[in-house]
C-alpha cells in the first residue's frame, strides 16, 4: 500500500520523524505495555511463534488477501514481518510505543503507532485484516469484530488466531491481560454474529493442551502455584530444554502444518484459527 493511500483511508494518521505514523489521541487497551518487551526477547527464538507464524502464512496460502493486511495489534512485529518476507503488503497497526519501536527495528515498513478507531480509518477500505491474538484482549470482543467489518471492502478478509478453552485459563492469561479463552464452536458463532462468513477454521497446537493443563490451569487452579507469573516461568515456556524435545515438537509441528495445508481441521488444540469473509 503506498504511503499516499494509507493516509487516504484513515485522515487521522500524521506521518512522524521516524517513518512511523501516529496520532495525537491515544486510546487505553487491555494489553500490559512492559509485555511487549517480554515477548520481544522471546519472539525469535520460541516455537511457538515460529509454528503460529507458518500456520497464519498458510492460511494466506490457502486464502489469499486481496490486498494490504493491517496486521491490528501486532505488537512487535513479529507476524507483519514474516508476512513481509512473503513478500505479501502489510500495514502494522500497534498502540504500544515499545511494540512500535520493536517493529521498526525488525524493518517493517508500514507501522502506525494507533488503534484503527483513534486512527480514523474510513468505512469500506481495508482489504485484509489480522488479528493475531488480539480479540481475547478486548472486552466486547462481538461489538469489536463488528467494527472491524464495516471498515473492510465489500468481501474483504479476516484472519484470526486466539487460545483455545476456557478449562486451560491460568495464571499466564491474567498477566497477559486476557478476558476469555475460545472454542471453534463460539469463535464461529461470534464471527457470524459479527458479520462474517466463516470460511476455514481449525484448532492448532493440538500437542499442547495437556502441557498447559498440567503446567499451568490445574496448579492455578488448586492453589498451587502463585497467582503472580513470574516473567522467567513464561519464558521457560518457550524454550525447548532438550535437542531430542526440539525433534519431536518439529515433527508434531510439520504433521499439524501439513493437515492444515489440507484443509483437514484439527479437533483440539491450544489455539484456534480461522479465516472469515465479511458478508
């Protein structure tokens, strides 16, 4: 998307020093700032981010954008630049200073320092939206996906991963300032609520519920473990303590990709995905 037409479709955006654009109101979101910061010095080297960034970039495969993704509280960058190497268009939309400055320094070219709402942009032009993530953040999630679907063209996409069940909330959801988990059947049903035509949906990261239950949910649960998540215990999380571990969440990971390249649904997982057309 030229520079030009992104100021175009959203009038309140000003173009700053340093390449980025912004706006001078700056709305709250349940997102805590230092935790950009957290998951910057985790992003390059985790699995997780690796396998949801190849299972988000198939999705494109199998359902392209019909042009420019606005990769909506992307944080830092770390899907908007896989999506970038792509060589597929890309607009990092981010309110967080520290998550912005991240991108930048991951050379995203398009970055906007604003909510899409404190950034104007106009009903009917966004081609492509992802939300990586994002929706569990948000406190009416129905009434935000529904704001996101009248800013798309006619037929325009949606792209939307979030975590999967409930029973699997702990500690590490509280941190990260989330309001609910998900199943397909009520991300479906809120898609189409707001909108959307479903067009694919899948559960991924089938090998991890039972970690996350066992490691984290059932200790939160019982009292066990501490309520405050120690950012170390998160980081531990993504790390892979053994190079035979490594092997086998490969093997799992190239097995979960490939049924989705399929279009082969999973029934579970720690994730849900799913692709959407405004109706």
């Amino acid at each position: 998307m030229r520079t030009s037409n992104l100021a175009e479709i959203a009038p309140n955006l000003e173009l700053g020093q340093d390449g980025c654009w912004a706006t001078r109101t700056r709305s709250i979101v349940s997102y805590p700032e230092e935790g950009n910061a957290l998951c910057f010095s985790i992003e390059d080297s985790s699995f997780w981010f690796a396998h949801r960034n190849r299972c988000i970039l198939e999705a494109f495969k199998l359902f392209p954008p019909s042009g420019a993704l606005f990769d909506v509280g992307g944080g830092n960058g770390c899907v908007a630049r896989a999506i970038q190497e792509c060589g597929l268009d890309v607009v990092l939309v981010e309110p967080g200073p520290s998550g912005v400055q991240n991108a930048l320094k991951r050379g995203i070219r398009q970055v906007v320092r604003a909510t899409l709402e404190d950034a104007g942009v106009l009903p009917g032009t966004l081609p492509a939206v992802g939300l990586f993530d994002v929706v569990e953040h948000i406190p009416d999630d129905i009434a935000f996906l529904a704001g996101i679907n009248r800013l798309l063209i006619p037929g325009g996409r949606l792209y939307v991963t979030v975590p999967a069940y409930q029973w699997l909330w702990s500690g590490e959801d509280t941190l990260a300032g989330h309001f609910r988990r998900y199943t397909i059947s009520t991300l479906r049903r809120l898609l189409e609520k707001a909108g959307y035509s479903v067009e694919f949906a899948t559960y991924f990261f089938a090998f991890l519920p039972l970690p996350i239950l066992f490691r984290r949910a059932l200790p939160y649960r019982l009292g066990c473990a501490s309520r405050t998540v120690a950012k170390d215990a998160v980081r531990s999380d993504h790390e892979l303590s053994h190079p035979l571990v490594g092997r086998i969440m490969d093997t799992l990971s190239r097995r979960e990709l490939s049924k989705i390249a399929e279009l082969r649904p999973l029934r579970m997982g720690g994730s849900c995905l799913a692709v959407a057309r405004k109706r």
